[in-house]
C-alpha cells in the first residue's frame, strides 16, 4: 500500500472510531467532514517521509503517528474557522464546520479530534518508550507553552513575537511530524526538530504569501485575512520579495539540517515539491 492509501486508511480507521452506536450521530458527521474529504495531508506524509529515513519497522506506529497529526490539524482548522477567530464561512472550498452544523458542534468536533488523535496514538502496539515519545511528542504540538494552542493564544495578545506566534501556531505540528516520523521508527526524534522547524516557518510564509497574493478559488478559503484580522504576517514585515527570499531560505535550511540517513531522497523531494506548490501561481516565477 502507498503512503497516500497508508495516511487515507489509519484517518478512516480513526474516524470509524466516532461512528459508533451511541455516539452523537452529527457529531460523528462533523468529524467527518472535518476531515474528507482530503487536503494535502502534508504533516502526515513528512511524518511516513521521516520514518522511512528512519529505516522504519513499526508501519503501525507511523501510521497512528501520521493520522495523529492530521486529526490535531483538522482541530485546529475547525477552531481556527471560528467566528470568534477568523470567521471563515468556507474551507477546502465548502462551507466551513461551524457554517455547515453550527458553532456549538464546530466547537465539540474540534475537541474530539484532538481527543481522538490521542486514542489514536494509544491504540498502537510497540514498545513503551516508544508509545511514550509519540505521546509526549504530540501532547507537545498541541498544548502550551510553544503548541497550537499557545499559538492561537498569542492573536489575544496586544503585542505579538512573530517568530514566536509562527514557532507555534504552525511550526508546532511540523515540528511533531518530523520528531514523530523519527519516534515511530524508534530513532532519536531530536536531531529531526530542525528540520520541521525550518518546514514549519517556511509553510506559514508561503501560507502569508498565499493570503496576500493568491486568489480564492486558488487556495479554496478566504484570502486577506491577515489585513483584515490585523495578524502578523511575513509579507506585511517583509513585502512580497522579501517573503519568497526568506521561504527561499528556509527550504534549504530544511534540506541541510536532515540528520544522515540512508533513504533521505523522499523526504528531500517532498520538501521541494511543497515549496512549490504552496506559491501562489502569479507568484511562481519570482520564486522559481
């Protein structure tokens, strides 16, 4: 089985989890479709990319490791979309969670993913050391004092670090898919912390370029959202030019800071090929 099917099969699995008898029939559709149908599923294929550097032997572990990931994403969209954060009626080009079944089940769905990316997690047969450093890698991601959470946390503050705010509110979960493709594959996860560092800030400048340059239909959500929402934002600290050197600049950071490793030549691609593809298309040829 490839990784796309790999990534698709452990979400479904974990999804199924929720559509049980007794479980709030909405709820589990909510989740649902919070989560299919798929996006680019990045955070989950950086976690398989690094496991198989890793010289991966528990697939299991990575799969539940992978799916982890994605469901704590999927949360933090939902929340994100939320008319208290930034209001966003569409998502994935279609109505957003709470516009489709209301703010009250928006919210308790983004809350049973993050849940469920946990039961997830310890459902996996594998060595306790190893469960513990999933655990504890997750946990990481999402909470405080540098997690999603604390991510989101830091537009309540009047005045905002925005390495700081980008560290957590997207690096965070970059930084878990790196660490916890290495854990699943019982490897040292910290050497790997670099390389979803640099991933990270440089996915959250090309997300500001995407916001200020790219057109709706192309990024399937609303775009001028940091203007309008007064966040932090590369472009408006650097401008466009100086936004693509600096995502430029990350890429390679990201490449060079890999630990050796023997299968490394997936990993590499996929950070190249994402570079790509997350630059808005009038924006391509400057950063090309």
């Amino acid at each position: 089985m490839d990784v796309t099917n790999r990534i698709e099969q452990a979400l479904t699995d974990a999804i199924g989890l929720a559509a049980v008898t007794g479980c709030p029939p909405r709820l589990a559709e909510a989740m649902r479709y919070a989560v299919f149908p798929r996006g680019a599923r990045v955070r989950p294929r950086l976690c398989h990319s690094v496991a198989a550097a890793c010289g991966e032997d528990n697939p299991a572990a990575t799969a539940a490791a992978g799916a982890a990931l994605e469901l704590m994403h999927c949360a933090s969209l939902v929340h994100d979309d939320l008319p208290c954060f930034d209001g966003a009626a569409t998502r994935r080009g279609r109505p957003s969670v709470h516009k489709a079944f209301g703010e009250p089940l928006a919210v308790l769905t983004g809350d049973a993913l993050i849940v469920l990316a946990f039961q997830t997690i310890a459902r996996v047969n594998c060595a306790p050391d190893r469960l513990a450093a999933l655990t504890m890698t997750i946990g990481q991601a999402v909470g405080v004092p540098f997690g999603i959470v604390a991510g989101q946390a830091w537009e309540c503050e009047s005045e905002i670090n925005l390495a700081h705010y980008h560290r957590s509110k997207t690096g965070a979960l970059f930084v878990a898919a790196t660490a916890a493709g290495a854990a699943s594959a019982g490897a040292d996860p910290e050497p790997w912390r670099m390389v979803g560092e640099k991933i990270g800030e440089a996915y959250q400048v090309a997300d500001d370029l995407r916001d200020a340059a790219a057109d709706e239909d192309e990024i399937g959500k609303p775009v001028g959202q940091d203007v309008a929402n007064g966040r932090p934002s590369a472009v408006t600290e650097l401008g466009i030019d100086g936004a693509i050197f600096r995502l430029q600049g990350l890429v390679r950071g990201a490449i060079e800071a890999m630990p050796p490793c023997e299968n490394g030549h997936e990993l590499r691609s996929l950070i190249m090929s994402e570079a790509k593809r997350l630059v808005p298309a009038k924006l391509a040829q400057s950063a090309a």
